[in-house]
C-alpha cells in the first residue's frame, strides 16, 4: 500500500504543476463568487439561488470532469513520452501498484478539489439572503422551497392496457384505424390510444371529482411543516383570462367511503383561481397526513369553469414534503458528482494504458458527450418509427447502457426544485457507476497495462 501512496502523492503533484488545473483550479475560484453576485434569475430570492445553483453546479462539474480525464490520461502517457516510466518500472513496484497509484492520485485531487468548490458554492448560497437584503417573506419563501430537501410522491398512472387492447381491435373489426391514424402502424396507434385513456382518467368534467390516494407519506415533523401539492392545469376550452377554479380537499378522506369520523383535519380551500399551463402549489399543514402515513387529495371541477380540467400525466399533480435537511441533500449531490469523477478517472487510466495523449483524450471526450447525454438520445428514439427502434435497440442503446447516464443522475434537478436525493438512489448510483462499470475499466486498464511493451531491445 506504500508504494500504491507514494504514486498516488506523486500524480497529485504532478497534476498541480500543471498549468491547465492551475487555470480551472483558478477560474472557479473566481467566477463562482462572481457568479453568486450577478446571479438574477426571475429577480426574486428563489430565483437568484436557482440560478447560481444551477450555473455553478454545472460549471463545477464540466470542469472538473474535463480536469479529471487530463489528469488521469496525462500521468501516464507523459511518464511514457518522456521515458520516465523506465526509471519506475526498474524499481520493486508493479505494474498494477503503478496504475492503482494513479487512479487514486486522481481520486484523491478530485475530492479535495470537490470539497473545496461545493463549499464555496454552499457559503455563497448561505450568504446570499443577507447580502440581497432579503425581506422577511422571501427568507420564508425560501426556506420552505428552496433551504430544504423535499420527498415527492406522483400518483400512480393508471393501467389501461386492457381497454386499449379492446378499442384497438373494434377500430381493426370496424375498418377505421386507418382513417382515425393514418400512416400508423397498430402498435403505434395502440401507444396514441393509452395515453389518451390515461388522460381521460386524469380529467374531471364539470362537477366531476378526482381523487388521488398517497401511502407512506412520512413527514419529519408533522406538527409544525407544511406539505404542498404542485399542479398544473389543462383545459379542454380554454378561458378567456387563461384562468381555472378549483376546490381542493386535502387530508384524510376515507370517512367519506366508511361513514366513520377521523381524527385527522381535513384541509379545504374554496375555489381558487390559478392560471392553466403553469405550475402553482397549495400549502397545507403536514398534520393533514394521517399517523399511518395514508393522505388524499381530492380536486372538484365547479360550475364555474364551464370546461373540462385535465392534470397532465407527466407533471400534472404531486405532493411535496420535507423529508431531510438542505445541507443533507447537498452533501449527497455532492457525492453524485464524486462518482462521475471516480468513473472519468478510471476511464481516463483504461485510454491511456493503451493509447498516446491527444488519442486517448479525443476517446474519452467522446465517452463523456456520450454519457453526459445519454438519457436524451435514448428518450429520443422512442419516438422514432418501429424498424428504426430495432435497429437502436441492437447498436446505440447497448453502448449507452455501458456508459452511465450522467444527464439523468444531474444534482441539479434535485437542488434546484428542492427533491430529495434518497440515500438509495445515492447507494444505486454508487453500485451500478462505481462498483460495476468503473470497475471494469479499472480491471481493462490492469491487464492492457500488464502486457504492454514499454520498450524494445535492440542487439
């Protein structure tokens, strides 16, 4: 283990005296500070951290992953180019105590670089209500939406199947598929016909009620938190002043099924009138979850819309609760962006046991655009005709499933909305982009290093 130390002490020097880390190491320290200042956002409090968070988060990792893939390739193809590796490879250490010092030299920079960043970017967050000046209301405002780190439960989407099967076959027996779908093949009509079934489940028509039913709604402290349930509306008609009202009952409602009384209050807010199209939230008191965790949410289209209220499948109604500190879910985005890293530097090391610098930086940049977008390619070709699907799901989607999903593991989508990041999610990530693929680069850049020929006898 001395020996793998002694790598690892030597590539963090190395990696310091070069003038690129100098240079990124440099402009963070700089821009976030910057950043946090001129950060505007929608002009509000929350607007302002949303946006500093985003930026500097983003800006953080993109160098820092950009930091890690040159280190981690430089360290060893330098002692390669310059011939230095003869002087080490003659001494008592072993190839792999070699590569393993230099992968653990990356790691350990990366998580002293990391602690430092995500520390400045939390005290310039921590700083920034008192140097905006913040009022009384915005410090609230952000410290229910913003400062916390919130559970979110979605309603389950109905299971229609069943009735997309039956309605698919009598167009089919009744000759109208064709002209109900045009240029649709049957199994895409039958994806057409569920979602619209699952959207006619999650549409109330005028006097209609809709209920949701949450279980294991755990609040950390019921008596004193509030929940909120964020919505969005959709209309069939839309109004006049693009307007919708709304009559919300939120508790526990399972009197009204048995006739049996409750203890727990039930929460009404009398028709409201909230802008379509756009997100708003309700706040109620957490004490309207019951104390075995079972909460509805009931929404009653009155007579004054003269519409049909529909809530999108994707984000149409959730429910929202504190269920961990801000400073917790902060310490476990920081930990998402430390597994990335762990990834690129075993990457990084696998490029460059077989490969020069310029050829095995090109191989893991392309890796890296690859992953940091993976999620949306494999979202984008859902949508594409059904040979073409085939053919994706025999060529790109196998190359996107080695490489983690960096766009859908992103702190940010959590941070910024304020979502818990759950410890296991966090153990997930860890298992499936640490132990499993990082890993197996790790063991690729062994043995490639093992067998390679750093040098030839000539007689």
């Amino acid at each position: 283990m001395r020996k793998v130390w002694a790598v690892a002490t030597n590539t963090i020097r190395q990696a310091l005296r070069m003038k690129v880390a100098a240079i990124f190491i440099l402009l963070l320290l700089v821009l976030l500070p910057v950043m946090g200042a001129t950060a505007t956002g929608d002009g509000t409090l929350k607007g302002r951290l949303q946006t500093f968070v985003s930026y500097g988060m983003s800006l953080t990792g993109l160098l820092l992953s950009l930091l890690t893939i040159i280190v981690s390739v430089y360290s060893i193809t330098s002692d390669i180019e310059h011939h230095q590796i003869y002087t080490v490879v003659t001494k008592p250490i072993r190839r792999y105590q070699l590569i393993l010092g230099k992968f653990l030299g990356v790691v350990v920079l990366d998580v002293a670089l990391l602690t430092l960043f995500f520390g400045l970017i939390y005290g310039v967050i921590a700083l920034m209500p008192r140097f905006l000046k913040a009022s009384e209301e915005e410090v609230t405002q952000v410290r229910n939406e913003f400062f916390t780190a919130r559970a979110s439960l979605v309603p389950p989407v109905v299971d229609v199947s069943a009735e997309a099967d039956k309605l698919l076959n009598q167009l089919i027996a009744d000759d109208k598929l064709e002209s109900l779908y045009p240029g649709y093949t049957p199994q895409e009509a039958k994806r057409l016909l569920t979602k619209r079934l699952q959207l006619e489940k999650r549409a109330a028509v005028v006097g209609g009620t809709l209920i949701w039913e949450f279980q294991n709604v755990r609040p950390t402290d019921p008596n004193n938190q509030s929940l909120f349930i964020r919505f969005k509306y959709d209309v069939s008609v839309t109004p006049q002043d693009e307007q919708a009202y709304g009559d919300w009952q939120i508790g526990d409602l399972r009197g009204f099924k048995t006739g049996i009384q409750v203890d727990t209050p039930i929460y009404r807010t009398f028709p409201r009138r909230d802008p379509i199209r756009k997100f708003r939230e309700i706040e109620v008191p957490a004490s309207a979850v019951a104390k075995d965790g079972y909460l509805a949410v009931a929404f009653m289209n009155p007579p004054l819309n003269d519409t049909t209220v529909l809530f999108p499948i994707e984000d149409g109604l959730e429910v929202l609760y504190k269920a961990d500190t801000f400073l917790g879910n902060y310490v476990r985005a920081a930990l998402m962006i430390l597994f990335r890293l762990v990834f690129l530097a075993c990457l990084g090391v696998m490029a460059a046991s077989f490969l020069s610098f310029p050829v095995a930086i090109l191989f893991c940049l392309v890796f890296f655009v690859i992953g940091a977008s993976g999620g949306f390619i494999a979202e984008s070709f859902t949508y594409m005709s059904e040979n073409v699907n085939r053919v994706y799901t025999y060529t790109i989607q196998v190359l996107i499933q080695l490489l983690p999903q960096f766009d859908k593991c992103n702190p940010s989508k959590f941070l910024i909305p304020a979502r818990l990041i759950s410890w296991g999610m966090i153990g997930e990530i860890m298992l499936v982009m640490v132990c499993v693929k990082a890993t197996v680069l790790l063991i690729l850049s062994l043995v490639i290093f093992s067998f390679r020929e750093l040098a030839k006898v000539v007689v």
